[in-house]
C-alpha cells in the first residue's frame, strides 16, 4: 500500500504543474521511484488514478453529510462540526485547489455541485418539483462552489474558518427561504 501513496503523491505534484493529457505513466513512475508495472497494481491508467482520488474525495464529503446533516441545521454550528469541516479541508486543501485548476479534464467542479445537491435536497427532504425551492437551491450551490473557487485563489489571506462563517450565514439565508416557500405551498394546499 505505501506504493500506492507514493504514487498517488508524485501524481499530484505533476498534475500541479501540468495538464493530466501531458502526464504519463512513465514520468509518474520515474518520479513515484517504482517500476511502471507496479502502476497497473493499482490503476488502469492516470485517468483512472484521478477519478480514484476524485471518488475517495466525494465519499467522504457524503459520509461528512451523513455525520453533520443535523447539527448543520442549527443557527451555531457547534466546534465539532466546524472542525471536522475544516479538517476534511485541510486532508484535501492542495488537491481540491488542483481540481479546481484543471476543472476542464476533470470536471470537478460538476461533480461538487451534483454532491451538494444531493445531499442538500436529502438534508432538507426537499421535492424536486418545487421550482422555487430548487431555484432557492442552485443559487446556493451556485455561490457555494464560487465562494470556494474564491476561497483556494486567495487562501494567503483568508482561513478557513473566515470562508465557513460566510457560508454559514449563506446557508441559513437560503434554509430560511425554502422554509418560507414550504410555509406558502402548504397554505396555498390548504
């Protein structure tokens, strides 16, 4: 398995520096110190290794999701929450910043958006056809991947915990207007 890690690590520090079309299994072993079979243990190729670390990245998000989904709820997020927010961060803060680079080959920033709509409608136990809840929602998810694009181009002056607080009140603005929306479709049902 340590293979595997070293591997992994050698591919972020090219991928930093070039495009994934320009990274071959070769350059990436050479630097890894393996032999280029070693690479096929474990990948089918480097499209394969990025859609792996992408995979592992979303995963946990979710579990997170799962973890939180309540507490998130609440008008103060507790110091728990807020710390493991900001640990899975700093697990994934330089590769998160790479994705986001080369979000064209990797379609990241896609795949973020799909994940915190997912989770968000099961949070909220929202109906996917409520037009104003939805619009409600994309905005949110809209700024929320913006605000991060933001956060990772001028992390030298913010933290972490300045870009959660933001959010945060984001988050409760947009609770607060589906709920109203909820509060009006029920009234206009009765």
């Amino acid at each position: 398995m340590k293979a595997r890690v070293v591997i992994i690590d050698a591919f972020w520090q090219l991928y930093k520096e070039k495009s994934i079309k320009q990274i071959t299994v070769t350059e990436l072993m050479n630097k890894a110190g393996y032999h280029r079979s070693v690479f096929y243990q474990y990948f089918r190729d480097i499209y394969d290794l990025l859609k792996q670390e992408q995979d592992a990245f979303f995963e946990e998000v979710d579990n997170l999701w799962q973890d939180v989904s309540i507490e998130i709820l609440n008008e103060n997020y507790s110091t728990v929450l807020i710390e493991k927010i900001n640990e899975l961060s700093l697990k994934y803060d330089f590769k998160v910043g790479i994705l986001l680079k080369h979000n064209d080959e990797t379609d990241f920033k896609n795949r973020f958006n799909n994940t915190l709509r997912k989770n968000l409608y099961n949070l909220l136990k929202l109906q996917e056809n409520d037009a104003k809840v939805k619009l409600a929602l994309e905005v949110y998810i809209s700024g929320q991947l913006e605000s991060l694009v933001y956060f990772h181009r001028h992390k030298n002056r913010l933290d972490f915990k300045d870009y959660l607080e933001v959010t945060k009140s984001i988050f409760r603005t947009c609770v607060k207007q589906i709920e109203e929306s909820h509060s009006k479709n029920e009234e206009n049902h009765d």
